[in-house]
C-alpha cells in the first residue's frame, strides 16, 4: 500500500476509478456501508474556475461503489456562507449527478448538529457528517486568501452549521479548523488538483494541473498539497495544529507515492485568466506538462519572476544544453534547475530566492 496514489489525465471519472481500484479502496468496503460524499462546493460556479470539485470525480466514486455493491450513498456539503448550497449543487452539476446514480443530496445548512469536545473547545458539527459509515472527502487543492492553502482538513467545514462558520472566524481559523480534523476523520480523501484556484478560495483563476491525487491521512495529503502549492506545511496555520494534535502526520522522504500514467501527463492548455497570463510572462516553455507548469505558476506567485532571465520548463529542451534557469528534469542541460518529474512548487520557491 502506498501513502499517497496520484493519477494525471483528463478522464476524470476514469482517473477516479483507477484510483481507488489502485488503492484497493473496495477491501474496506461492505454493501451494507452508509457512504457519505463530501465534495467542495463552496459557491455556485463551475469547477472549471477553480473552486468547486469537478462533478465527474464524484461520478467515478459513485460508479465505483456502486459496482461493489454500495447503495446508501449521500453527497453533502453546505456552501459558504454567501451561497445557497442548492443552487451550488444544481449550477455545479450535482443535482442531475444525483438523479442519474439515485444518490441522496444533503444540504448541511439544514442538519441537526451534534456537540463535540476535543482539544478544549467546543465544536457544533452536523450529524450527517459523523452518521455515515464511510466518509469521502472530496476536496479542491486551491489557494485561500485567509490560510493559504485549503484542501483536505478545510474542505471539513462545509460539515459545520453556517453560526459556526461564523464562530470559526472569530476563533482565529486556524485552531478550530485543526480541532475539527480531529473529531471529523474521513475513512478516504480524493483530492481534486484539476486546474485549483491559484490564491482564492472562490475562483477565477484556475491553475491546470489535470491531476487527482488519493490518500488517507488528510495531514499526510494537506502537507504534500502544501508544498505542490510552493508553502512549507508549517506555513499552512492550521496544518501546524492539526500535526500537534496527532491528526496525522507531514509527508517526508519516507512518503510512499505511486503515480499512474505518469508517461501520459497532459500537456500545459492555454491560460485563461489574466493572473495566470501575467506569470506565465516569466516563463520560457516547450511542451511541458500541465502539472510542472502548474508548480511552476503557484511558486512565482510567492516570487515573482527572476530579473532578465525566463525559466525554461517542458520535455522539448529534454536533452539539450542550455542556459538559465529550468525547472524540471527535462531541463537538467540548464546552468541550474529544480529536480523533479514534476517537481514541487516549494523546491522552485528556494531556487528563485537563491537566484537573486
Ligand atoms: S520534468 Fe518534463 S516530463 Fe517531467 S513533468 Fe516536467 S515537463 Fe513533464
């Protein structure tokens, strides 16, 4: 068994399957099971933009289950407090992925809330989210303008009334978001790290990265998300707490990672948003792979660019002798370059500080 299983394409109800049969997820799995499914629906607009968890994902958790005989399955998930959680589901194309499988979807706005002590403080959670049997956390890896980053223990929140999302906010975040990752433990975690917002929790500009990634320690992922994001893990505020807590623990050398279709990585698709364009000005790219680039753009949004010098990334300078920076292995010709097939936005965050 690995620690953390990462597929990259752009069949996601297919990338799902192969997950979570590559995971032997099934091997925990009774038909009995009452599933819950929690995706990141945090407003009413298109995972394409980078916030909300795309629906073919959930498809291939549902196909999956189903397959092994798993009925009592419930998608739920409560909207920020500015959104109405059935009009996310609807706009994000979870009502009609309900009605197609014969799925349950739960809006925890309207739950009953159970109180849970730990760590000292007092916690409201919906008790949907702690009755199932088998808990999927389905976040979105993405930038967040309070914490940093939000993935796997953040997405918990949408299981938490919206008086104690306020509630959060006047504690600091931080603590009761790492106090809520150790009453609420997900049995799984399927991260969608398809195109994440770049810096915000609601979107508009999405980074490509066509990459599902499956575990399921949440600090374990949340740690490895971090640094794909360009932060150490005790960057992330709540990461720190929830480690100290013995919530999970950080991905290190002794991370076991077992990549799929590693050979068949997307290449970087066009860049829409103006953010995305405006990074992409530091960079020299040929044929590189949407995740490489992906690492590439998070770590000049904590950087800048270097002064006169573009970094080269992509499998076209693979082999040739260059000069400048480069980012990858396919640019190990450059004078200096970041190891990595695709390497982490961290390790490119120290080379372009060390450059200058
Ligand atoms: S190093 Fe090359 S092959 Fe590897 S992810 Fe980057 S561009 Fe793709």
């Amino acid at each position: 068994m690995a620690d953390i299983y990462i597929n990259y394409g752009i069949d996601l109800q297919e990338m799902t399957f192969e997950l979570m049969d590559a995971a032997k997820v099934a091997d925990k799995l009774d038909p009995t099971m009452k599933v819950g499914i929690k995706p990141n629906l945090v407003v009413s607009r298109s995972a394409d933009d980078g916030a909300t968890t795309h629906p073919e994902i959930v498809e291939g958790i549902i196909k999956y289950l189903q397959a092994f005989g798993i009925h009592d399955i419930t998608i739920l998930e409560g909207s920020w407090i500015g959104d109405n959680t059935k009009r996310a589901f609807k706009n994000c194309g979870y009502t009609d992925l309900a009605e197609k499988y014969g799925v349950k979807l739960l809006d925890t706005k309207e739950d009953k809330v159970v109180k849970i002590k730990n760590k000292n403080v007092l916690l409201n959670v919906c008790e949907s989210a702690l009755n199932v049997d088998y808990l999927i956390n389905v976040p979105v890896l993405k930038g967040h303008c309070q914490t940093g980053m939000t993935c796997c223990l953040k997405n918990l929140k949408g299981c938490i009334p919206d008086s104690e999302k306020r509630r959060f906010h006047t504690m600091g975040l931080d603590n009761p978001i790492a106090v809520l990752g150790t009453v609420l433990r997900p049995s799984l975690n399927i991260i969608d790290s398809v195109c994440g917002d770049l810096s915000f929790e609601e979107g508009g500009n999405p980074v490509t990265a066509n990459r599902i990634i499956l575990g399921f320690d949440p600090v374990l992922l949340d740690s490895y998300g971090a640094q794909l994001m360009g932060f150490g893990p005790d960057d992330i505020g709540y990461l720190r707490i929830a480690k100290n807590y013995g919530a999970g623990k950080y991905a290190d050398i002794d991370t076991d990672i077992l990549e799929l279709n590693s050979e068949n990585r997307p290449k970087t698709i066009t860049q829409h948003s103006s953010a995305v364009k405006r990074l992409s000005g530091y960079i020299e790219a040929d044929s590189a792979c949407s995740a490489c680039y992906a690492a590439l753009i998070y770590a000049l949004d904590k950087t800048g660019g270097i002064k006169d010098e573009k970094i080269k990334i992509g499998q076209g300078y693979k082999g040739k002798t260059l000069s400048g920076p480069g980012v990858g292995n396919c640019t190990a010709g450059c004078g200096s370059y970041v190891k990595g097939c695709p390497p982490k936005a961290s390790d490119i965050v120290d080379m372009i500080k060390n450059w200058r």
